[in-house]
C-alpha cells in the first residue's frame, strides 16, 4: 500500500450534499460504496480505486469514473476536488474507532 492507501485505509465517509448520497468505506483498495439520489434510486457496489498521483486517486474507472485530486484529509472531514468540482465528505469513522469500542461482558 502506498501512503494515500494507507491515509484512507478503514476510514467510512459521506458526502456532504443536498441532493447526492455517496457513503464511501476504503478497505485496501476498495470502496464499498452507497450512491445514488436522496429522491431517486440508490445502489451498493463495492468498486476498485487506483492512486493516480501523490495526492489524487480514480474510484471505479469503467463505470462511476469519480476522480479526487487536491485530496486534503483533516480531523473530521476531507475535501477533495471531486472531477473537478470543490467537493467534502463527513469522516464517520477511523479504525482507531473500531479499536476503541468495548466488547460488553
């Protein structure tokens, strides 16, 4: 993995938009993602992602083509421009989360 896999490596994430649903989760270099429409019709895929550059990568290349450059990751967000267009997504979770939750007895 290189160092951009490795940033997003277990992070969950949602786009912060009006309209569009894009709930992202990296494992590897995979997304499983949820896409769609808040008033039309939303689909599941798991899709491959590629680093393009340092600081840009390629999300499912033959079908959605969602292009990040400029990525930016920051505490609770990361921005991106996403093909082009000044884009945010919401960190929901880290994998320190994962490792922070308790098994109850």
């Amino acid at each position: 993995m290189n160092s951009m896999q490795n940033e997003l490596d277990g992070l969950r994430i949602s786009i912060i938009h009006d309209e569009i649903i894009e709930d992202l989760g990296f494992l590897g270099d995979q997304v499983v993602a949820t896409l769609g429409s808040k008033t039309g019709p939303v689909c599941d895929p798991i899709l491959d992602y590629e680093v393009t550059s340092e600081n840009s990568i390629l999300i499912d290349k033959e079908q959605f083509n969602i292009a990040w450059e400029e990525i930016n990751v920051e505490e609770d967000v990361i921005s991106v421009l996403r093909n082009g267009i000044p884009t945010i997504y919401k960190i929901v979770s880290k994998p320190e989360d994962e490792k922070k939750k308790r098994n109850l007895p």
